[in-house]
C-alpha cells in the first residue's frame, strides 16, 4: 500500500498567524509549541493594522472599502479605550529613538529569533522605515518593563466582525 501520509516528508517550515502589541494571544502556547517542533513563525498585522503606528486615532474616519470600518478593534469607543496602548508605543518609541512602527516590528524581532514580521505598506518610504527595525534591539531589562507596561493595559474590541469572528479557533 501507498503511503497514505504523504504530508509527513514535508515538514511545516512556519506558521502564520496575526501576534502583534496589541494581539498577543500567541503567547499562550502557540510560541511554545512552534519552538518545541521547529517551526518560524509569520506574524500577519504585526503593526496592528496601521494602529500601532500612531497613523490612526478615534477621529480616524475608514472608507467603506476599508476592512477596519468593520472591526470592532477599529470603531471610535475602541480606539480611544485603546489609546492607553498607543501611548505605550509611542513612549517606548521616543525613548529608543525609533518611530512606533519600528518599536512594534522590533519587540516582535525581539520575542523570538525565529520570528519574522511581515508588515503591509503602499509606501516604499515605510518599507523603507519598516526594514530598519531590524536593528532596534531591546534588552531583557527593556522588554521586561514594557511585558510589565503591557500586562497592565486591556485591548478593547474584538479583532474581527461578528460575522467573521466565529470562524476563529473552530
Ligand atoms: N490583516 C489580516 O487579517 C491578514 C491576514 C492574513 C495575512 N495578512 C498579511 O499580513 C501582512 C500585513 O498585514 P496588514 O497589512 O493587514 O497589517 P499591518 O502590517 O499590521 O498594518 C498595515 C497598515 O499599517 C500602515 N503602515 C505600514 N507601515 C507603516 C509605517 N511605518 N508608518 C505608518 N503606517 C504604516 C499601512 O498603511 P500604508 O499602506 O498607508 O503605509 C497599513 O494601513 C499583509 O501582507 C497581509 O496580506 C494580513
């Protein structure tokens, strides 16, 4: 007979899936797991959607077409209970010199080595700026206050639609 598993010559190389500042379910035990067996990891949205980059805020008016008009994350009483989480990007951001686009990309970088965000930009001046949070580094003293800061702040707002929601983790 055949070999009816044929999937076990091809090991998985990553996994992708959303983890960012603001979506750190991964940490739960995905991380661990993909350590255990081997695999990288591709976090999607790493800047939250543009959120964590400070580009959007409560005033924020999204185009119909726009996927974040429907996400709960995304709508005004979210946005600004989420402000609290902003600030933290942008404090930790000034004190490093970096803009928060590159504070998010690189406390990603910094969680794991084999870990690689892919973040979206129309604007080759932002990939640009994106690819140099490879060499923002943070120390374990620096990542330990800002778990601390983190650990202290409530994201508010699911992540998808209702509609959409349910689909998640079935
Ligand atoms: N979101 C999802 O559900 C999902 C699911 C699967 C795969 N992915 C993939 O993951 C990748 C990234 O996800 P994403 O694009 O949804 O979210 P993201 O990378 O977290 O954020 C992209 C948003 O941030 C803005 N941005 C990027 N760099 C910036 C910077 N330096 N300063 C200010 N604003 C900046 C972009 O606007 P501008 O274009 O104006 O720069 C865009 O609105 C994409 O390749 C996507 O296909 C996403």
């Amino acid at each position: 007979m055949g070999n009816c598993y044929p999937y076990r010559d091809q090991p998985v190389t990553a996994l992708q899936s959303e983890y960012s500042l603001w979506w750190r379910e991964p940490e739960g035990n995905l991380l661990s797991v993909l350590e255990e067996l081997g695999i990288g990891f591709v976090p999607f949205a790493p800047l939250g959607k543009g959120f964590l980059t400070g580009t959007v805020n409560s005033d924020t008016e999204f185009s119909q077409d726009d996927f974040r008009s429907s996400v709960p994350r995304f709508q005004r009483e979210a946005l600004s209970a989420n402000q609290k989480l902003l600030d933290l990007v942008i404090s930790i951001a000034g004190e490093k010199g970096v803009t928060p686009a590159q504070a998010a990309l690189s406390w990603l970088l910094a969680q794991r080595p084999w870990i690689v965000p892919i973040p979206g930009t129309t604007k080759l001046h932002r990939l640009a700026e994106n690819v140099r949070s490879v060499g923002v580094h943070w120390d374990d003293e620096e990542l330990k206050r800002i778990g601390a800061a983190l650990a202290k702040i409530q994201t508010v707002g699911d992540r998808y639609p209702a509609t959409h929601q349910h689909l998640v983790n079935r």
